[in-house]
C-alpha cells in the first residue's frame, strides 16, 4: 500500500487551509507535520495548535514527524492534537522502547527515524514494534534541500530487513524527493513518500496528483 505525505513546512501559512485542500484534492491520502523545537534541529516550526486545528477540519491521515528533543514529554499532547501516527528520532532519546509504548498507549500509529549520519543498525531492533521506519535524505530541520544519494542504499537495507522478517512495518523517505527521483526511492523499498518544496511551490493540486499517479 502506497502512501503520499506532502509537508507543510513548505506551505504558505496565509493559504494553509486551501493547501490542505489542494493536497486532497490532488489525491494524497497522508498529511506530514514536520515539528521542530530548534535544539535537535536547528530552527523552529510549529506544534499542537496547527495540529489541532488541522485535525478538526480534516479525514487526511495526520502524520506527525517530531524532531524534538526528549519526545516522551510531548506525545500525550500530540496524540490528543490528533495526530494519526507519531515518529520520533532514534537520536532524540535515551527510551526508545518506551518512547514507543507511549504513543501506543495513546491508541496512535508509531514511527521511528533515523537521520543521514545514523547506522541503519539503530532503527533494526525495533522494526518488529513499530508500524513505520523513517529514512531521513536530507538532514533534517529544513524544507528544499537535495536529496543525499549515499541514503539510497539505507533504504534498500531497511526494506530488506522489512521482507525478510515478513514485518508489517511501512518505510517513509523524507527529504528532496522529486518526481525525478520518485522511481529509485520506490524501487528501493519505500512505500510513503514525503514531499514539501516539489508539492507546496507552483500548483499544489497538480503537483500532489503528478505524485500520486507515479506512485500507483
Ligand atoms: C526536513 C523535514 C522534511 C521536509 C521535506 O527536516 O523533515 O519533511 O519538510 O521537504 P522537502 O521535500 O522540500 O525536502
Ligand atoms: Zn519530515
């Protein structure tokens, strides 16, 4: 099953709500909310509130990507937001395994991430308790950086250990993806592509549905 998670970060706050729409329109099925609290990465997005509102205007699947610091303080506030999955970074906590008991006791899907720099191996032990690994292609904390070729093979690496444990477990890439190079992070495993800066400028709503039809 195949996903597809434009991120705000990229949108016009002025026109969030038409966004959103066009988004819809065009055919996405995700909505990626990139939240930043400026010490696990440098700059400073937005967090509960735009959630919140977003959710009570919204059937799209909220996909909370937190690069924050210390995520167990936030979660029960996320997921109360309405967030549908919440992913945290490997780096950002010394509790990951209860980092992901949290947001399933708060009835939310769980994500985990792994930035450009971090070994696959970090994210490999808990692919069998998570519904979603996230690969990072860009470092994160920006929207409109270029893909990170050397991240290609991180991919196919965490999708192999998906199959061959037969895991139920989706694999998300976040950072530069464009149409130009939708086919390699597809054919190397990902099946939830995010998107900021490719969907956000020019025509959201063509952009969103050129997306989504490469990707069926
Ligand atoms: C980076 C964010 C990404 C980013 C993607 O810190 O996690 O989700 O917004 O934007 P593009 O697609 O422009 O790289
Ligand atoms: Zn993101």
């Amino acid at each position: 099953m195949y996903h597809f998670s434009p991120s705000i970060l990229s949108a016009d706050f002025m026109e969030l709500g038409d966004a959103i729409e066009a988004t819809t329109k065009g055919g996405s099925d995700y909505l990626h909310f990139d939240v930043m609290d400026g010490i696990f990465v440098p700059s400073i997005s937005f967090g509960m509130p735009v959630l919140k509102c977003v959710r009570a205007k919204t059937n799209l699947f909220l996909d909370v990507h937190l690069m924050i610091t210390k995520p167990e303080r936030y979660i029960k506030e996320f997921a109360e937001s309405g967030a549908d999955l919440i992913t945290f970074h490997v780096e950002a906590t010394d509790d990951i395994a209860g980092t992901i008991d949290l947001i399933r006791k708060f009835d939310c899907k769980v994500g985990l991430a792994i930035n450009p720099e971090t070994d696959a191996k970090a994210i490999k032990p808990y692919l069998k308790d998570i519904d979603m690994a996230l690969v990072m292609t860009v470092h994160p904390g920006f929207g409109g950086q270029s893909y990170i070729e050397e991240c290609t093979a991180k991919i196919k690496q965490v999708s192999d250990w998906i199959k061959e444990e037969n895991l139920d477990c989706d694999l998300e890439v976040d950072g530069g993806v464009k149409l130009d190079n939708l086919d390699k992070v597809l054919s190397n495993g990902a099946n939830v592509i995010v998107a900021g800066s490719a969907v956000f400028k020019g025509d959201i709503e063509g952009n969103t549905s050129e997306f989504v039809k490469k990707m069926l």
